[in-house]
C-alpha cells in the first residue's frame, strides 16, 4: 500500500539501491544504515536515509484509497473493520486518521529523541529539519539536535539491534489497544493483514496471536 502511495519499497537491497542509488555504490543496505550504532560514529549518511523516507512521506503522493479503507469508527462493533495499522509513516494519519486508531509498532519518521537521553522524550521531528545531499545521501550540517540540551538527535524510529530506542509512545498506544480488545469479548472478530511478510514478523505474529485469542477468522493479504 505504502509503494502505491508513491513511496520506496526498501524490501531486499534491489528495493533499496533503486529507491537511493547513492547506497548501492557504497554497497550499504537499509539493515546496514538503520543501526543505531551509525549515530555515534557517523550519523550523517544514516540521518540522511531517514529524512529521505520522511520527504517521501510527506511529498509522495496522497496515501491510496487502501488507506481510508483499512479504517473504523470508535466503536468496536457490529460491522466495523479495523487493524493494528502499523505505520512509521504517517499514511494512516494523513487520510484523517485519529491517532488514537493507530499503534506504530515501531516508531514513528515524525518523531525525534535525544541520543544523550537528557529526559526530554519524544519531540516533534519538524524542529529537526535536515538537508541532504542527494548525490551522496548524506545529511548536510548542521544536523538535528536536542532543543533541551543540545545532543546529537535521531528518529524514533526502532532500527536493528537497537537498544536505545525510546518505546514510550509505542507502548502508550498499545495499551490503549489492548483495552480495545477487551471490549470484543462477546464480538465477532475478522483479522486482516496486509503485505506484512516475513522478513520482519512483528504484525504477522500480533495478527496471527488476535486471530486465535478471538477464535476468529485471519485474512493475509500479501502480494506476490
């Protein structure tokens, strides 16, 4: 849904070189760039990546019709279709999604933190607009910074391996997902997934665990 919607499809180093050709004469794929390490050692090229996803997102085209239709109203049932909607970046919301309908499983592009983790939490990432150059995808100075204390800033965005990424919005919105949940004791539940894959199962095992807490019906979706 989100490459019908005009943005890069970064499954697979092809999907990847072909969206940022800068990367593949470095030889570097999304797994590699989406290190949380990069950010203490060298995090111009991996804050370039991101703010290119996040220009993306907001300069693609208007989010697909598949969006709106993936959608439900506050209440719970009868009739009613709704999801996780996992999204990083912000497609579900530019179609008028509340965001209390929505768990960003893994962080959000339009969110920051601060890397010296000072206590500010989770701020906007509009205070945090990069430049880059796209010839060599890296970020171009001054780069984004705590507006507390001033260190170094990156994405809220949980990478590989990441250790430091701050969940609390995350998590905020899943319990607040779960305590929808439990007001389907007593409806009939469908499960959908959409293009979720294999690569990285987090939604494929969420929908898959609902599916049979709710002895209902599971819809995978994945093209080919």
């Amino acid at each position: 849904m989100g490459v019908d919607s005009g943005l890069p499809d970064f499954r697979g180093r092809n999907g990847f070189w072909r969206a940022y050709p800068p990367y593949a004469k470095l030889g570097l794929d999304f797994v590699s760039v989406a290190n949380p390490r990069w950010f203490q050692e060298d995090p111009s090229p991996r804050l370039g990546v991101f703010t290119a996803i996040a220009w993306g997102s907001i300069a693609g085209q208007f989010p697909t019709r598949a969006f709106r239709f993936c959608g439900g109203g506050p209440s719970a049932c009868p009739g009613e279709l709704s999801s996780i909607r996992p999204t990083s970046t912000g497609n579900f919301q530019r179609t008028g999604f509340d965001l209390n309908q929505v768990v960003e499983v893994h962080g959000a592009i339009g969110r920051m933190q601060c890397l010296s983790e000072c206590g500010i939490g989770i701020f906007p990432s509009e205070r945090s607009r990069v430049e880059i150059d796209t010839s060599t995808m890296r970020a171009v100075e001054t780069l984004p910074t705590c507006p507390d204390c001033g260190a170094l800033a990156r994405p809220n965005i949980l990478m590989f391996g990441d250790r430091g990424w701050d969940d609390s919005e995350t998590h905020r919105q899943a319990t607040r997902f779960h305590s929808w949940l439990r007001s389907l004791e007593d409806c009939r539940v469908v499960v959908i997934e959409c293009g979720a894959g294999t690569a990285i199962p987090t939604v494929r095992l969420a929908c898959e665990d609902l599916a049979e807490r709710f002895g209902g019906t599971l819809v995978r979706i994945k093209p080919p």
